[in-house]
C-alpha cells in the first residue's frame, strides 16, 4: 500500500471523487487530512478549469487535501488518469497531519496530528510560464469563489 495525497478533484465532495470509491480501480481507502509542509502554487488553469499543483517548493500556499492509502491497483489507476509521467509527476511530499480518521491500523501505526509523513502527490514540473503569475490557492473546491468550475471529462469537446 502507498499513501497519496489529493488536492483537486478527487477529493470527497469533488468532479471526480468516485474514481476513488470505484473497486474496480482497485483500493482506496481515506486515512485523514493534512497541508504541504512545504509552500506551493495550487492554480486553475486550462478551458476545463483544471486544479495544478505546480512542483514549485516554496513558493504559495501550504496547501490542503485528503490522505489516502491505495493498493497497487489504484495507484496505477491514478498514474493513468492524471497522465502520468506526461501532465502530472507522481512525487513524494512531506505533510503536515491535520486530522487522522483511520482507526482501523494499530494505534502505534497512526501519525499523531500535526506530524509530518510522506506521501505521494500529482504536481507538474511541465507548465506555461504564465501560470506562475495565476491566483495561487490553499484549498481546492470546484465550485469555490474563484468561479472556475471544472469541466468533467465526459462534458468536454
């Protein structure tokens, strides 16, 4: 099992957070939330509206999201649908735990909040130069104040 960390639309409440519950994809299961250690640019960009993590360490916001553990399966899964090597880079990240839900591993294996672990992130080092002068955010939402709202996969021309 590895652990992932998303930020953007697979995250419970998001477009495309049932590829994450979807077994047919192989196993996710959700372990709690936690923020970037480090700063980094989350931007919104491209006709479909789509959430980067630009692989850009110290620079913008410590940003937020949802700690999964995932099977083999899943994660190739989610290499495939984030376009991995090519759109995004799977890369390793050190976090921050702002909360733990899972209970189901033995207590001495669970991070305490506010600990930091690795995990794996989608970020992209491959991007136009003008997304470093886009709105930087903390916390992806689909549908949030910014007014850029995503553009399912299907829905697209």
């Amino acid at each position: 099992m590895a652990r992932v960390f998303v930020y953007g639309t697979l995250k419970k409440g998001q477009p495309n957070y049932q590829h994450m519950l979807n077994g047919t994809h192989g196993t996710a299961k959700f372990q709690g939330r936690g923020r970037t250690v480090e700063k980094y640019p989350l931007v919104i960009t491209g006709k479909y509206n789509i959430p980067f993590l630009l692989n850009i360490p110290g620079t913008g916001h410590h940003v937020t999201g949802e700690i999964y553990s995932v099977d083999d399966q899943m994660l190739q899964f989610l290499d495939e649908f984030e376009g991995c090597p090519d759109m995004y880079q799977r890369t390793p990240v050190r976090l921050e735990v702002v909360e733990w839900e899972d209970k189901s591993s033995a207590p001495e294996e669970r991070p305490a909040v506010n600990s930091i672990i690795e995990c794996f992130v989608y970020s992209t080092t491959t991007y136009q130069p003008a997304w470093i002068n886009l709105p930087y955010y903390d916390n992806y939402d689909s549908l949030g104040n910014h007014g850029l709202h995503y553009v399912l996969r299907e829905s697209r021309d």
